[in-house]
C-alpha cells in the first residue's frame, strides 16, 4: 500500500533533500580558517569562500577572521593538508575604526598561483554560480555554510590536519524592517537569515543545537532554486543553488544570521580595479 504524504511533507522532505546535496557540493568552495598557537597547534577560528571572477582566484571571508592576522599566521584547509594564507587582501574598514561597528565586515584576498595548487581538490565558484540579485520574497529558500568552532577542535598536530565538520542549516529570509534596524543591517546591503538554533545539522545530518554558529562567519549563502516551483518535486530534478552573501554576525535575540551581499563584495572587487 502506498504511503500519501501531505504537500507540507513533501516540501520538507524536498528541502532536506535539497539542503544535504548542497551541502556536499559547496563544501569544497567553503573551506575553515585556521590560527596557530605559540606551540603550532592549530586551532579553528572561521570561515572562507572561494570564488573565481574575471579568470582570478579569491578567498572571502569576514573581515574580523583576517584581523586574527594580526596575532598569528592564518591557514585555509584544502582537501587534505592546512595552506598558510599569504595574500593580497582588500578589506572593509569602520569609519571609527572600531571593527565591532563594521556591518559589512569582509575580506577579499587575491590568490597567487602557489596556494592555488596547493589546495588540491576544492571548488573555485565562478560567476555562473554566484547570483548578485536572487528573490527576496516571502519563502523563499537559503542555505547557510560554515565552520563552527565547537565542531572543529581535533587536530592531528604533526600532520597539520583537521577534523572538518560543516555548520549546515536551511531556512527564509527575515524581511521585517524593524529587525534590520535592531541589527544595524540594510536592505540594500544584507540579508538575513531565519536561525531556529533547533534545526541545525551535523556533518551526518544529524538535528544538533548551535545556539551561536560562531566560527561560521565567512561562509556562505546561498539561494535553493526552484524550491517554490511545482516542477522541482519530480523525481530526478536536480538540486540547484547559487552564492548570494558571505555570513557575518549571529543575532541570538533577534533570532537571524546576517550575511553580505555578495554584490557588495563584488562591486567592492571591481571598483578596487578600476
């Protein structure tokens, strides 16, 4: 006997399709940022996305993970070993100079050629995977990825390698003008992400509680496509999506993650060519 489910169940159990096959897809795009301790133990500290515009290679990140330069030497994780950052950095800085009132908070650091092919097998987003202007409407799905550091704390000191373990979570947008005002955030700048801390995941899809994702800042956002259209929902469709912010701030009152647009980024990227 067959078993009917409910169209609520269906767009649910679509969703965490949807959201696992991202999640494995984009991982190799977003990658941890690593510190190293005075001993050379590393320890986590963010996030990053690699992007790929105009033929050049970049990392984004939040602007307060490269501040962490300041006090240690910064790794990136390519598919196997731990990359020590050494880059051209374009990075947002507060009017006051304050890094806790900086509500764009990113980091653009050019790539050369030498930690590029020591990443190995990871995934350079080009600009047919990036969306500068995905819907905003009611509904509408987004996934966040990154690192958090309560899940990224196992090192294998002599190898330089890490136990990588992704901070997986779908949800809407939050389009209430007030909290944007609450969190500093701008329409025309943000977005902001829906966080119910009780449906987060584990790297084996497993309900986890991460009241404060902190660590995943500098990963990504991104748009599900199709997640409102009919025609997704036959069997063999694929599952779609495309970078539209970088994470910044978690706002556990409030109840959203803010992420950048990524237009933001990327106009700041073109402008800095020019």
């Amino acid at each position: 006997m067959g078993i009917i489910k409910t169209v609520d169940e269906i767009v649910r159990d679509r969703m965490n399709e949807c959201t696992d096959i991202l999640a494995k897809e984009y991982l190799k795009s977003v990658r941890p940022i690593y510190g190293s301790t005075e001993h050379g133990k590393p320890y986590h500290i963010g996030s990053c996305v690699l992007i790929e515009v105009s033929n050049l290679k970049y990392l984004i990140t939040a602007a307060h993970v490269i501040d962490h330069n300041e006090i240690t030497t910064l790794y990136v994780s390519g598919a196997n070993d731990l990359i020590q950052i050494e880059a051209e950095a374009l990075i947002t800085n507060p009017s006051n100079g304050n890094r806790d009132d900086d509500k764009l908070d990113f980091a653009i650091l050019l790539l050369p050629t030498e930690i590029i092919e020591k990443l190995g097998d990871v995934i350079f987003l080009n600009e047919s995977l990036i969306l500068n202007s995905p819907p905003t409407t009611k509904g509408k799905m987004y996934l966040a990825l990154g690192f958090p550091n309560s899940k990224n704390k196992k090192v294998n000191n002599p190898e330089k390698k890490v136990t990588q373990n992704p901070f997986v979570y779908s949800s809407t947008l939050n389009l209430d003008a007030k909290i944007f005002n609450e969190v500093g955030a701008t329409e025309n700048q943000h977005y902001l992400l829906d966080f119910c801390s009780k449906h987060s995941k584990d790297e084996n899809n497993n309900i986890v509680n991460s009241i404060a994702p902190k660590g995943a800042s500098g990963g990504g956002l991104f748009f599900m496509e199709d997640m409102n259209n009919p025609e997704s929902y036959r069997p063999d469709t694929s599952c779609t999506g495309k970078l539209v912010g970088i994470l910044i701030e978690n706002h556990k009152n409030q109840k959203v993650i803010m992420a950048t647009k990524i237009s933001v980024v990327i106009n700041a990227l073109t402008n800095s060519s020019s």
